[in-house]
C-alpha cells in the first residue's frame, strides 16, 4: 500500500499530495462527529425528559389519552426515534469512513471491509457481535494498539444491546395492548431503559470523539 506525503525538496519548496489507501483518500470525520456527538447529546436530553415525565403519569388516564403529560411523552417518545433514527444513518457514514481510514492507516489489522463494516450493522445474528468486531479493528487500526478502549468498548456494546431488547419490549407492549397494568409494565421498562439510554450515548460519544481524534492525529504525525 503506498502512502503519500508532503515532501521538501532540496530547493526548499514543499509539495503535498494526498495520502491514499485501498479505499481512496483519507476521509475527515470530524464534520461528521460533531453532528453526531450533538445528536448523541440531544437524544441523552430527550431520555432524561422522558423519565421524568413518566414518572408522574398515571397508566390508567394515560390510556384513556386524557393526560396532558401522556401525550407529551408520545411526542417525546417520537422525537427520539426520530433522533437515533438520524443517528443510526450518520453512525452508517461515521463508521465506514473511519474504516476506510483503518486500511489506509494500518491495513494488516484490517480484515472487514468498509461496506461489510455497515452491512453488519443489519445483517440477522452477525449484528449481534459483528459491529463490535468491526470497531475493535478501527480502534486497533487507528491508535496502533489493542488496549485502548478494552473495557470500555465491549460494556457500550453490552448496553446497547440490552437498551435495544428492552426499547422493543415497550414497542410491542404498546402494539399490543392499551391496558393500565399493560401500559404500567411499559413504564417501568421506560424507566430502565431512560438510563441506559443515556449511558450508551455518553461512552457512544467518548468512542467516536476518540477513535476520530486518533486518526486525524496519526495523519498528523506523518505529515509533520
């Protein structure tokens, strides 16, 4: 794999070309974390409201579409679909540009390919481990070592997990009933998955910001 840099030449002039990998030119995701890191933000906000909203509503008006604050948390509860929604779409972009990035930056520790990376992401059973995998080769790839990030990693992805089993749970309970004991095991479950929710966003922020700031970092480093 060639590797492009600023060179000096004797007359003391310097030329800058790109540096370019197996998947073309290194990509920038900054841009790119911000806005995710702020819908991360946002989505954490909308989850804290949510609980405490949650906590005063009675099952039985809520079902009934009487209570005010009932129908302040549907609306919740659709803004922040449509939040992870938008955040599932950017984190699609984020992590197939920071793979391609991986190969450029160290290809031996990369064996998943960039549009692999994303399509395991939904692929039945391989997107319970594979997506984890994947962000194990980035990190390596990226920081040029394989304990950065060893804790923390694997428990985000726990999380995540478990936030994702309980938000169907609360789907499905609502889909398929209105009652007040039905609606009152939803709420409960709301108030398990409000935290974890937020937790997941917090070590979700400190992956991307980490992994994007040692890649622009290395990059750094060989042009200097």
């Amino acid at each position: 794999m060639a590797r492009h840099l600023n060179r000096s030449h004797p007359s003391g002039a310097k030329t800058t070309v790109d540096l370019r990998g197996p998947y073309g030119a290194f990509r920038d995701n900054r841009p790119l974390r911000s806005t995710l890191v702020a819908l991360l933000i946002v989505g954490a906000m909308l989850s804290l409201f949510a609980i405490i909203l949650s906590l005063g509503i009675d099952a039985a008006s809520a079902s009934l579409n009487n209570d005010k604050l009932g129908k302040i948390l549907h609306m919740l509860a659709w803004a922040e679909h449509l939040t992870h929604l938008l955040i599932i779409v950017l984190f699609c972009f984020w992590i197939n540009r920071a793979c391609k990035n991986g190969w450029l930056l160290d290809a031996p520790k990369m064996k998943t390919t960039p549009a692999r990376a994303v399509g395991n992401l939904f692929t039945p059973l391989l997107c319970l481990w594979k997506p984890l995998s994947t962000l194990g080769e980035i990190r390596n790839a990226s920081y040029g070592r394989q304990n950065v990030f060893s804790t923390l990693l694997p428990t985000w992805w726990v999380l995540l997990l478990a936030t994702c089993i309980i938000t169907i749970s609360i789907s499905l309970l609502h889909r398929d009933g209105n009652s007040a004991e039905t609606l009152l095991i939803a709420q409960k479950l709301t108030t398990v998955s409000a935290p974890l929710t937020v937790i997941t966003d917090y070590l979700a922020i400190i992956l991307i910001l980490g992994i994007t700031h040692a890649q622009n970092k290395r990059l750094s480093l060989w042009r200097a």
